[in-house]
C-alpha cells in the first residue's frame, strides 16, 4: 500500500536544526512525521493513539491502560513473549508507554543498526497483537501492583480527588490506573471476559486515530520505505476520536474549599479555574503572559511578598492538563506554605485576587508581551539537541493538534499580540469559578470524607465571592507591582573563534587556592557556556551537624539569589547551587552574554552572607519537614539510602541528621559559616562559546571576590586537608545482609535490594560487568515482574559508587517479603548460568556490538558533554578518552573470557562474589519480619545490626582516585 500523500511541507523549524523532515499520509489515513538525522547514533519511533483512559468503558475503569501493558507481550508475526522487549534492550534501547486521558503514547529508541528490525516488531503492536489468556491475568496483576505502588503516593491521591470531585457524568471523574477490582473481580462477577474485552476495545485502535513519528539516520525515502512498508497493513476502521465538549465542573464543584490530609509532611494550596483552552488560542499566548507575571519571583510579585512575610516556600503557576485537550482546562497556582503560612491562608488567597485586579487595573502591557516573544524566540531556534527519544515524544502530540507546517514548533511562538485574549482568560479567573485545595497534616481527625480509590481524607466548603472579598479586604496590600524589563535577554549571540583544537579538557590555570579546567565548544555552535565551581571544604561534613548547617548555608544562598536571579532564568540562565559529599558546588548554564552578570551576583552573595532570622526559621522547618518525609519514601527508596549508608565512608545516618536539624540554633549557625569557609579550594570547569583568556580571567575574578575581598571568610586550604571518598570493601564469597522494616507501615509494599560488588574502576572489568548487564536486564525483568509477578518495580543495571562499580538487583512487592524475593534473585542466577555458558558465538558478537554502539553514541548537547568531562573530574578517574578505550577492550573481548568473569564475580557461590542484601520489609510483611530477625544466620552470611558505623568500622576500604587540590592523577 502506498502512501496517499507526502512531501512538500514548509516546516517551521529551529535556525540550528539541519535535520530533514517529510509528512507521509499513508492510505489507511495514518499520518507520519519522518525524521533523517545522519549524525543519530539512535533511531526512535513514537506513536500516539487517540484512545487513552476517557474511553473506559462503564465499569471497565484501567482497560485502556491494560491493553497499553497488553501490546508489548507478543504478536503473529512475532509470537515468542516478550520478543519486543527483550530484542530492544539487547540492542542498546529503551522502551515504554503511557495511558493519558485522550491519547496512549508508544515509544522505543535502538541502535541505529536495528531500527529496520526493531521498528517492524513495533509496528505490530497495531496490527495483530497476541493477547493470550494467562498473559492477561499476569498483566491485571502488574496493573493492580502499579496502582498499589501509589496509593501512598500523594501526587495521586490530589490528582484523584481533584477528579473526584467532579461531573460523575463526565470522563474526567473516571479512575483510571486499574486494579484487581476494576479489571478482575468485578468483570467476573458480571460474567465478563476480561481478554474479550480488551479485544472488543481493540478495534478503537484504528489508523484514523494514530500519528507516528520515526527518527532515522537513512535517508527520508529509506525511512518512509519502512513506513510504507510496516505501517500501511494497521486497519482504518474509521472511528471517531473520543469527545467530550464540555468542562468537568458542575455548580457543585466551583466555590469549594477543600481541605485534606496528605502522607507526607508539608503544607500545600493550589488554587485552580476551569478556563478555555489557551490551545485554541496558541499564536496569542493568553497563559504564556500571565503565567509569567503571576508565578514571578521577583520584586513586587505574589511569591515575593508572601516568602517575605515568612509564608511560603515556593510558588508556580500556569495552565494545567495532561491531555492537551481541545474542550476543556484548568489555570493553577501553588504554593507551598510554612507553617505561619498556613495560618494565613486567606490572606495568601485574598493577595492572589489583588493581583489579578491589578493585572485588570493595569491592564495588558505590550512590552511584557513582547519582551516573552524575544524569550521564546530564543528558546527555540537555540535550543539544545536532544536524544531521538525524547523529541519523536515531544513531537508526536503536536500533530494531532496543530497543522503540519507547525509539527515541529508547536504553541512554543506565540507571536500575535491580542490583549482581549489575555483579558478573557484574566476574567476567567473569578471567584465565581474558583477550586480551592488545601493540603494539610494539621487537619488530621477532622475530616468528613474519604475519596474511594486512594482512601484520601477530605472536606468540602463553600467559598462565596462574599467570603473572596473579605479575605481582599484584609489581605497585605501596597507593595504589587509588574516585574521591570530584563536585564539578562542577551544582545550578543555571536559565536567565539576557536583558535586552538582542544580534544579534552585542559588545566589552564592552576594556584593554591583554584584549579581552572577548560574546554572550547568544537561541537555544538552554540552561545552558551557551562561553569562549575566545586567549593571543596574540608569542615563540611565531619560531622551531622556541620552537614545540616552546610545544607542550611546553601539553601539559605538560593533563597537570597532567588528575587535577583529569576529573571536570568526566564531569559535562559540557569544556576544550581548543591551540596556535595565535601562542601557545595554552584553550575551556571546559558547564554554566555550576560552569564558573569549572574555570577558576580552569586559570588558577592556568598562572601556578604549573613543570618536572616525570618529565612532561617523559614528553611529550618522546611528542611526538618523533607528530613521527617524520608520517612514516607517508597521501600525500595529506603533500601537505596541504606545501601549508600552502608558503603560509603563518613556518611551520616538520616536520623542523626534530623536530630541535629531540630537542635540548630541562629546563633551555632552564624558562627559555623565562617568555619566552614576558613578552609576551601575551588576546582572550576569552563565550557562553551568561551576563549580561554575570558576563561581565565573569569577564575581570576572568582578568586578576587571569593577569597581578597574585604572582610572575605575564605581562606586556602592545605593539601593534607583534602577530603576523600571512599567505599567500603565486601568480603569474598559472603553475603552481609541487613533487615529493616520500612518506616510508614502503612505502606504494604516490601523492598530488596541485592548489590554484588564486583571491582574499582578498569576498562576490561568495566565492559565486562556492563556487558553482562545488557544481556541479562532483559530476563531478569521477564522473570522476575513478568512471570513470578512478584512486584510491579523490577530492575538489573550497574551501580557506580565513587568509581567503585557493582551489579544492582531492586524489587518492590506487595505479595512477597523481601527475605522471599532475595531468594528468587539468587534463583534467577543460577536459572542464568546455563543461558551464560549456551550462549552462541553470534548472540555474544551481536551483544558486544550493541554496547560498542552504546559506548560510540555521541553526546547530543553542550551539557551532557560537559557533564560527563566533569564527572571524570570530580571522581578523579580523568578517563576523558573513556568511550575510545573501553571500545578497543570491548573489540579484543573472547567469550572464554566474559563467561570467566561470570564465574568469578557474578554466579551464586563465585569465589569472588562479594553481596549486600538490604531488605525493607513493609506493612504487609512485619510477621515474616519478626521471623526473619530470629533465624539463625545460613553459612557464608553475615547480618548487619543496626549498627552499621560498628560493620563500616571492621571492612577495608578501596581506595581514593582522587587527588588532592590543585593535583592531577592521570593514571
């Protein structure tokens, strides 16, 4: 079948982009977006389906995201379960999909060398997919299992009672997961088959309803030859797209104040409207402008005032939908209370309605629109190249809602200045229509409700524009205002002459106080620049207290920058500023023009530091609050922190630093910050659209604020005071386990994780190791999730700890205790050995050049670049050249070889297989706990009690590949 249609579109598209495109319309109505990339190292493939959760069918809630699980098992033409998984994952790729409310999206990306064969096992997804009866009962199971990995999760509880309390007549009130219940028991309980039901929903998957783009390195004729070719046998059974023109509120549901209770600590209020759709308006940008003034962090904003007064954390703003629907939407602002916010939650509300009268007052400012418009511009025809995967998914939504010369650009222009649109939807912000939510630990016990499906406990109240308006009325009035124009839009744009070719980063400044790495774009042609400055400070974590004070320190930093330093943001500059194992790093990103601007104003904060009572209090009970939520993490989150506990040398438990947090005093505070700063060395990283004499210079200038300034805190540091990192050394031929139960019982799910120690950084035993996850991921998944079905969270990958590299299992489960699921990982292993040394000389060649192509990939933008060279950096590995090297290795591997290293580090009862099993056990297993904590321990295990500073104690530790200030380790 050939295609109807294809070729001669005009594509909006970025100025930096020398990609080819074609729109293909094949005769069954399917329409393709073809993509030829000649310098991809991956091709992908994504495909959108106008059949998502909305088109349930009464009482069959989660069918439409069952049968997304259902499409990956098998087909026709590729019967073999789990064939399409299993051939991705072997040839470098990823896979998934997702159930939106309108639309199920498919994606994969592959080695380029296999897209032909990977793309036809994806096309038959839609064509003849095999949905046998046992597989259909396993995936509900993994279907009930995803939903109940989240019903502690308080994104979904908000999400559900946000529809719940909605039209039950309208889509939106629908749940939409799936469980045992929906899917499974009631089904049977009305005689239903549940596999003839996901049949009979199949025949909604028509080509009229599908849009596909496919991302290549061919040629566009080679690509929409495949196309033609795969695509064109999916049946056009001409249906229509689910509709329903209406918003989801009825009276009942406007005018509300909701109150409830969340798991995790912290208090939230989001107030929302239902407004038209600003899609429908895209070329004007109606939300794009009041997003931008409302969410505004700077002087005279809602976030300012209020974070001032001591009441908030944090404050964002815009329109909210997950489905890009055409029919209806919601404009949202949250914020993030303090507790002396919650107090005031009708003066916050009260202040948001003065400002939006202010916006009406005022009225629409076109040099705002227009300085937006030079923003977004800018955005889009510099912005960064990404993976094949993420733009074919970022892509495939806009054709569905936009004509084809406007695929690639979708609503990202806004260019037509309408400020009667701008009003409409400002009008529509009204206490007539608005939802408020407030989420609060504080009103525990008093709830009069709970939604179904999460259980979530909640209230309901009416808020008249009579009680609005009294909360107006004494609400903070005065100090609003519109944002000034930008100072931080860059003018210049131009390109640096790069007059030396430099492969690698170089050190082009060294002293006794920095170290200056630098690397010229050769690559990317773009005006921006990457720098990272790493404060190393020896007095930073000897202790839970100068840990948390450091944390303190550099929290307290954002929140000074952050009415400053928003509007680099907006104009493309962005900054984070982190803690690391020895003191903090500050990454600058962005247009090079105006970026010392920003540091400067970073650096002169630093040195200026000083205590504010009203911030101090503020960051103090927001960061005991994210200390006590570690509490409410997932189990095999949980497991992860244990398992870092356990390794890494000098890292403090999570309770000890809690403990610490809640004794920190102003006055311990104030005098820590100088002790912290007295000793420090600074190693920088350059990057970018910089010549090196600029890249110096801006070192120089670090170092004349940091440390020779007036009254500067920072003093040099001895390289004897240099910090290392390290990781603890497990026995051979021993197991050392550590049993815990989770810390919210409430939660049912059970987690473990296995990690098998293997060696310090090494090329040979890199590849080897890495080699050996390619090959098994894949079954381990099958197994382990798809077959035992023993947990919805199933995972095998490489764990690199400070260079120090290991096999990491992780499992979480409702139906299993971990104990259980330890056990059926060593299975695994041992049901492994035979497809390790059956293995044929092909599947090894064809599995070795698949991690040669992973390894080859080139990096897509300035950043990952950068990030990489700077992670051989800090771990002091400086393997630069790492890809080239372990390339060659990965080309002279024999199989004897890689089956030895099987034998030797990885098979169940290896002479130098070294593991830590850390098992979390929760709600549903605190019986098969107590039992476990009283067995003796097996031969060849060692139990871990809690006290794990006494186990670090005892075990050798590898040692440090990193080098001291201003010293380089090459080898």
């Amino acid at each position: 079948m050939a295609a109807t249609g294809s070729g001669n579109v005009e594509f909006i598209r970025a100025r930096s982009d020398k990609r080819e495109y074609r729109r293909v319309a094949l005769a069954n109505a399917l329409e393709v977006l073809v993509i030829s990339d000649p310098d991809a190292d991956k091709a992908a493939a994504c495909m959108e389906v106008e059949v998502g959760s909305f088109s349930d069918p009464e009482g069959l809630e989660g069918l439409a995201h069952l049968l997304e699980h259902m499409l990956f098992y098998a087909s026709e033409k590729y019967p073999e379960e789990d064939e399409y998984r299993k051939y991705i994952t072997e040839h470098g790729g990823y896979w998934n999909a997702y159930t939106r409310r309108e639309t199920t999206i498919f994606f994969f990306d592959v080695n380029v060398d296999n897209f032909e064969e990977a793309l036809d096992r994806f096309a038959q997804f839609f064509i003849k997919p095999l949905m046998s009866q046992d597989a259909v009962l396993r995936e509900t199971k993994a279907v009930d299992s995803e939903y109940k990995n989240n019903l502690l999760s308080d994104g979904s509880r908000i999400y559900q009672l946000h529809k719940h309390l909605s039209s039950k007549d309208h889509p939106y009130h629908k749940f939409s997961t799936g469980s045992l219940e929906t899917l499974e028991t009631k089904p049977k309980a009305k005689g239903l088959d549940i596999r003839l039901e996901l049949l009979k929903f199949y025949e909604n998957y028509s080509a009229n309803l599908m849009h596909l783009v496919v991302y290549g390195k061919e040629s566009l004729d080679c690509i929409q030859g495949l196309v033609e070719r795969m695509f064109s046998d999916i049946k056009n059974t001409d249906q229509r797209s689910f509709k329903f023109p209406s918003h989801p509120f009825s009276e009942e549901h406007l005018q509300i104040l909701v109150k409830t209770v969340p798991i995790e600590e912290g208090d939230h209020l989001r107030i929302s409207w239902p407004i038209t759709p600003s899609i429908q308006f895209y070329k004007e940008g109606p939300c794009h402008y009041l997003s931008h003034l409302i969410e505004h962090e700077g002087e005279g904003s809602i976030f300012h005032i209020i974070k001032e007064l001591g009441w908030a954390m944090y404050l964002e703003a815009g329109e909210t939908t997950d489905s890009d629907s055409n029919e209806y939407s919601f404009f949202s602002i949250g914020i993030g209370l303090t507790d002396a916010g919650h107090e005031h939650m009708e003066d916050i509300v009260g202040l948001i309605f003065n400002y939006l009268h202010l916006l009406k007052e005022d009225g629409v400012h076109e040099w705002i629109f227009n300085e937006l418009v030079t923003i977004k511009e800018m955005e889009f025809h510099y912005q960064d190249k990404v993976d094949p995967i993420s733009y074919v998914i970022n892509t495939v939504s806009t054709m569905r809602l936009f004509p084809p010369e406007e695929w690639l650009v979708g609503a990202a222009l806004p260019s037509k200045y309408a400020p009667q649109r701008i009003n409409m939807i400002l009008d529509q912000l009204s206490p007539e229509t608005v939802r408020i939510f407030w989420r609060s630990k504080k009103f525990e016990g008093s709830m009069s409700s709970a939604e179904p499906w999460y259980n979530t406990p909640y209230s309901v109240e009416n808020v008249t524009p009579a009680v609005i308006q009294q909360w107006i009325k004494k609400a903070p009035t005065g100090k609003l205002h519109l944002p000034k124009p930008n100072i931080f839009i860059p003018k210049d744009l131009s390109l640096k002459e790069v007059h030396e070719k430099v492969t690698f980063p170089t050190v082009l400044r060294k002293s006794p106080l920095s170290q200056l790495w630098y690397k010229p774009d050769m690559l990317f042609s773009t005006p921006k620049v990457h720098i990272i400055i790493d404060f190393h400070c020896p007095l930073s974590s000897h202790s839970p207290e100068a840990v948390i004070a450091t944390e303190l320190f550099v929290d307290l930093l954002v929140d000074y920058l952050n009415a400053y330093a928003y509007d680099a943001q907006i104009a493309g500059l962005f900054y984070e500023i982190y803690v690391t194992s020895a003191g903090f790093q500050i990454s600058l990103g962005g247009y090079n023009d105006k970026m010392r601007v920003l540091l400067n104003a970073i650096l002169v904060q630093i040195v200026n530091f000083e205590v504010k009572p009203n911030r101090f209090s503020a960051l103090t009970e927001a960061s005991v609050k994210d200390y006590q939520n570690f509490n409410f993490r997932q189990p095999y989150s949980q497991a992860s922190y244990y398992v870092s506990l356990i390794l890494k040398d000098k890292n403090w438990p999570a309770a000890e630093k809690l403990e610490a947090l809640s004794l920190l005093e102003s006055d311990f505070f104030a005098k820590f910050v100088p002790h912290l700063l007295s000793k420090t060395f600074l190693e920088c990283y350059v990057q970018g659209n910089i010549e090196p004499s600029e890249a110096k210079s801006v070192v120089q200038e670090i170092e004349n604020i940091i440390f020779n300034a007036p009254n500067s805190l920072f003093k040099s540091m001895s390289p004897s005071e240099y910090l290392t990192k390290r990781v603890i050394m497990l026995e051979n031929e021993l197991k050392c386990y550590y049993q815990t139960e989770g810390l919210n019982q409430k939660n049912e799910n059970s987690s473990v994780i296995q990690y098998i120690q293997v060696h310090q950084d090494d090329a040979i035993l890199n590849i080897k190791l890495q080699l050996f996850a390619l090959i098994a991921s894949q079954p381990a998944f099958n197994q382990l999730r798809t077959v035992e079905q023993l947990g919805y969270m199933t995972s095998l990958y490489v764990r690199n700890d400070y260079g120090v590299l290991a096999l990491q299992v992780v499992i979480q489960s409702t139906v299993k205790d971990p104990s259980y699921l330890d056990v059926r990982v060593d299975e695994f292993f041992k049901m492994f050995e035979s497809k390790i040394y059956e293995l044929s000389d092909k599947d090894f060649k064809r599995n070795v050049k698949s991690l040669i192509d992973s390894k080859l990939e080139k990096c897509n933008n300035l950043w990952d670049q950068s990030y990489f060279y700077w992670g051989e950096i800090m771990a002091g590995t400086l393997k630069f050249d790492r890809a080239t090297s372990e390339v060659a290795a990965l080309r002279e591997l024999k199989k004897e070889e890689f089956i030895e290293f099987f034998d030797q580090y990885i098979k169940v009862g290896a002479p130098q297989r070294r593991t830590l099993s850390v098992q979390v056990f929760g709600g549903n297993h605190s019986a098969e706990f107590k039992k476990a904590i009283n067995e003796a321990d097996p031969p060849k295990t060692y139990r871990i009690t809690d006290d794990i500073s006494g186990f670090k104690r005892s075990r050798p530790l590898y040692s440090s590949l990193k080098g001291g200030p201003g010293r380089i380790t090459m080898d």
